[in-house]
C-alpha cells in the first residue's frame, strides 16, 4: 500500500505543477486556462436526499433543503428507523441501504442524511455505508490501514457511473434553525469567489499534527495562487477572512473570534471529532455553528494517520476549480471509512456559470 509521504509527493509533481503557472492576478481568466479547467459541479438533479419518517427533525430538515435547492421530489427517499440510537447494527442497516438503493434513480450521483444519529453502522460512518455500503475493510482493530477510496483524486463528476461510490454527507443540526442557517449559508455562497485565506496550523499537539508535516509545502505551491497561510501556533483569533481551516488539537480555542467567509470548511485532525454524543471532545458540528459550511471528523478511533483525513492541499485544490463541497471534500480523503462528512453539499463558491443559464 502506498504511504502518505509517497501519495503526498504524487500529488505535487501532478497537482501543484499546474499552479505554479497561475497568479491570482490570472484567477478571472481560469474558465478559459486549458492548465487549470474549471471543473464541473455536482447539480441538483444528481443529489437526492434520504429522510427519516420517525424524526420530525430529519422530516424538516428534508422538507427544506428540496425546496431551497429544487431536488427533484422523486430523489427525496423515505425511510423509517429509530433516531434514538448512536450505532446502527450492520443487519438494520442492509435493510435500509437495499431501499434506499431500490428507489434511487440511475441518475444519481451523491446523497445527502438528514440527521446526525445515527452517525456509525458498527464500525464504520454512516456517510461512508451510505456511499459504498458496510465493508469491515474500512474498519481496523487498533492502528492499521483501511480500505481506500478510488473516488479520491478522482477527476470524475459522476462519481457512482465511474467507480460505484455515491459519496454522501450529513445535513443537520441540533434543532431546525441550526440546520436552517447551515443550509441559508451553503446556497448564499455559490459563485460568489470570495476573496479569503486558507490557515493550516501545526500544533503543539504533536500526535494530531501528523498531517501538518506538508502543510509548508501545501503553502508553498499555493503561494501565487490562493492566500494560505502555514501557521505554526494552537489557534486563529479575530481572522475576517477565513475560508479553510485545517489544524490539529482535541478542542480548538476562539472558534467564534472568527469570520468563515459562505462556504467555508474547517476540521481538526483527533480521534472522535465526529462522534455526535457522549464525546469529551470538541464535536464538528462546532465548526458549522461557528459559520463554516462543511467539516469532517473521525467517528472511532482512526489512530493519526493523516489518510484517514482530509488532505487541504487536494481540497482546495478541486474546490478553488469550482467543485461542490461533497465532491471536493470526499475527493481529499483517501481512506474515509472511519470518519464522517457533515455540510451543505452543493455549496459551490467557485464554480462558474455557464452562459445563458438561470443556475
């Protein structure tokens, strides 16, 4: 199995290459640069939404979310189980995902959970069982490799026609209004290329700062494109301009001192950032009711490796060219079965519109 440090220098001979030629004063004329495609973000008409009928919450939440971004309401799936329950067992599970898979359209790119419980099926995410469906290769006992993702650092738009995945995310809150301000803040950021920074800080935490061993390097190939800065403290405080966050600690101080620009995405690299009850450490959703659009945490132990989360440099890399959060976020995660996507997924700040198109 290749390494991080061998992936890692992969990635930079073929990804930064490209944007050592570019300068942010070329950013207007990307749409045309044959070095730097746009790429083509996933539409409303390849997500559907998968609600569940025992939770008003979730009900709402769905109800909202196809009105706001015009799912189609064939592609808003019902199903019934019980929320009141952090881990769905792999038999109940089956048993949801066959009707689900039954009434989604070929069409269908990606999916979309409308409730943060359950967040596990045994050992492995929710988002990810969703995607692929339950595989105990994506689970390990103790600090061992998991089954990889052939969706990350893809370049395909149609995820599941190309490698049979539907990469899902979780849209939710702990009452309406939060998931109401997550889904208001994703749809206000499409086209709008904002102009902010990217923040990587190596911690103190040296166990989860095992990912910031690149994150100079990422600053540097991002140097004459975008604003990233490689930060070598514990936390950021009175920032304007932040549109990626990416560190390392078990709680992260001042997350409020911060303006997150619309479609914005933060995460921290411990062990149980996406475990949604019960967890004595600082939970993902704090990133969103903090302003961010999207994170992603670790929802069992993962141990430190840094493939198991997100990688910045790939994030930002398809994200900067227009991709939706889902496909840019699931596209920057190499082994994902241990962790969980939380976010509005068609947040596309980005993209370009096509000429002549409403949308």
């Amino acid at each position: 199995m290749e390494n991080y440090v061998s992936l890692t220098l992969k990635i930079t001979s073929s990804i930064f290459g490209l944007l050592l030629s570019l300068s942010i004063a070329s950013a207007q004329t990307l749409a045309i640069s044959p070095l730097f495609k746009p790429a083509s973000a996933l539409s409303a008409e390849e997500l559907a939404i998968i609600v569940n009928d025992e939770d008003k919450l979730s009900q709402q939440i769905g109800a909202y979310y196809q009105e706001k971004r015009h799912i189609p309401i064939e592609q808003v799936i019902h199903i019934r189980f019980s929320p009141y329950q952090a881990i769905l067992s792999k038999h109940e599970f089956d048993k949801l995902k066959q009707q689900v898979d039954a009434q989604l359209p070929e069409r269908v790119q990606a999916l979309v959970l409308t409730w943060l419980q359950p967040f596990r099926v045994e050992c492995m995410s929710i988002t990810t069982a969703f995607a692929v469906g339950f595989d105990p290769a994506f689970c390990a006992d103790g600090c061992k490799q998991t089954r990889r993702d052939p969706y990350y650092l893809s370049e395909t738009d149609k995820p599941f026609k190309t490698h049979g995945w539907r990469p899902t995310i979780a849209l939710a809150g702990k009452d309406f209004s939060e998931a109401q301000k997550i889904i208001d803040t994703g749809i206000a950021a499409d086209y709008t290329h904002p102009q902010g920074s990217a923040y990587l800080l190596k911690t103190s935490d040296v166990a989860r700062s095992s990912r910031a061993e690149f994150f100079a390097l990422i600053a540097e190939k991002f140097s004459n494109f975008w604003p990233v800065h490689y930060l070598e403290q514990d936390y950021i405080a009175g920032r304007n301009d932040v549109m990626f966050y990416f560190t390392g600690l078990t709680h992260v101080p001042h997350l409020n001192e911060n303006h997150y620009l619309p479609g914005a995405v933060a995460d921290h690299l411990t062990s149980s950032g996406g475990v949604m009850s019960g967890n004595d450490q600082m939970n993902i959703m704090e990133w969103l009711r903090a302003g961010a659009t999207g994170s992603y945490g670790a929802v069992i132990e993962p141990c430190n490796f840094p493939a198991k989360f997100p990688d910045p440099g790939v994030l930002m890399y398809f994200y900067l060219r227009g991709s939706t959060l889902i496909e840019a976020y699931w596209k920057s995660v190499a082994e994902p079965g241990q962790g969980i996507f939380v976010g509005e997924p068609l947040a596309k700040p980005f993209a370009y519109r096509l000429h002549n198109t409403a949308n």
